[in-house]
C-alpha cells in the first residue's frame, strides 16, 4: 500500500520550521503553528492570509473543524482554545478551555 503514495503538491512556506499543520476540509487554507504562540493561515498558493498570537507559548496542536469555520489550539500553557475563522481572519471564540476534566456539550454538526 505504501507504494501507491505519492506527492500530490507541495508548499513552500519559507518558514524556519512549521510544528503544527492543519487544512481545511474544503482543502482551500492551512494553518500552521512554528516556535511562537503565532497561528498563520495561508491559502493554497502559500500566501499568508492572516496571523495571530494565541498568547498560549508554544501551540503544540492544531485542527479545523469539520466544516472548516473553526479551529482548535492546544497550548503548552495546558490551554484548548477555539478560534472562529471569519472571512478569511481568525478571531478568538468564547470557547476556552483550562481543564484537566472536559465535559462534552451538544454542537451543532462540523463544529467543536
């Protein structure tokens, strides 16, 4: 099976070193995380279309959600937070999360 896999595209971000990286399911936009609390989001022509500091330290994961309008970071401050994309930038939600016990809450179908 692995001999099947191939390339398919590549980016190149001219970034030191990306830790984290997440696509849309749309497969439309990254975003990435790097040695900062910094989350950048590109298109697939590796243009940066937005940036913004989680104030997390270093954002040790990254996903979008299933229908791409948001997207979880888990910090090395022990923090999961849940930013909304809007038009193409990132905005904090109200969803923030600092617990070692999670409870699970109805959301509307492709969201955290």
């Amino acid at each position: 099976m692995l001999a099947t896999v191939r390339e398919r595209n590549r980016l190149q971000l001219n970034r030191a070193a990306i830790y984290n990286v997440a696509i849309t399911p749309q497969g439309e936009e990254l975003a990435t995380t790097e040695d900062d609390d910094t989350i950048r989001l590109w298109n697939t022509s590796a243009e940066q279309i937005d940036q913004f500091p989680t104030g997390q330290g270093i954002v040790r994961s990254i996903a979008f959600s299933a229908d791409g309008k948001q997207l979880a970071t888990g910090g090395e401050d022990g923090s999961i937070l849940i930013w909304t994309i809007r038009d193409r930038k990132i905005d904090l939600t109200q969803n923030q999360l600092r617990s070692s016990k999670l409870t699970k809450e109805k959301r509307p179908k492709g969201q955290f």
